[in-house]
C-alpha cells in the first residue's frame, strides 16, 4: 500500500479499483443487475415453489428484500456521509 503522505508528489501511483467496486459504484449498472436478478428469482419462485405454503412465500419474500437491500448496501458504501449530503 503506498503511503499516504510522500515526501515528493511525483510518487503518487494510481490505483484502479477491482472490478466489482467499480461495477457497484455505477448506480445504473447496480439497478439493472438488481432489477435484472430479483425478477429472475421472482419467476423462479413463482414456477417451482410449492401454491399453498404461505410459509415459503413469506421466506422468498424476505429474501428478496434481503437481496435489494444488500445491493443498496454495496451501492452506498462506497461514498461517506459527507458525501451523501
């Protein structure tokens, strides 16, 4: 890791985010893999899980809550609270 503050400014290197930071920084690449995902998985519970279990739907439904909200999660962690105002 290089040091914060070098003694000549000439030493600064730049530094790429990895790949999955930079994709979770893009608010429009975030909402269309989001979108994209929960729908798939909407479908997917609507097809193969079982019409009678309120159980099974209530569990699909937080885990899709779950998913959206981690998502926003990794969205937003990228920037502070300074940043956010």
């Amino acid at each position: 890791m290089p040091p914060f503050f070098p003694q000549v400014t000439a030493t600064f290197k730049l530094e790429e985010p990895r790949a999955l930071r930079r994709f979770s920084m893009s608010i429009v690449g975030m909402a269309v893999a989001t979108g994209v995902v929960l729908r798939l998985f909407w479908a997917l519970v609507f097809t193969m899980g079982p019409e009678d279990s309120l159980l099974f739907a209530g569990g699909m439904f937080a885990l899709r809550f779950i998913v959206l909200f981690g998502t926003a999660a990794l969205h937003l962690g990228n920037f502070t609270l300074r940043h956010w105002l």
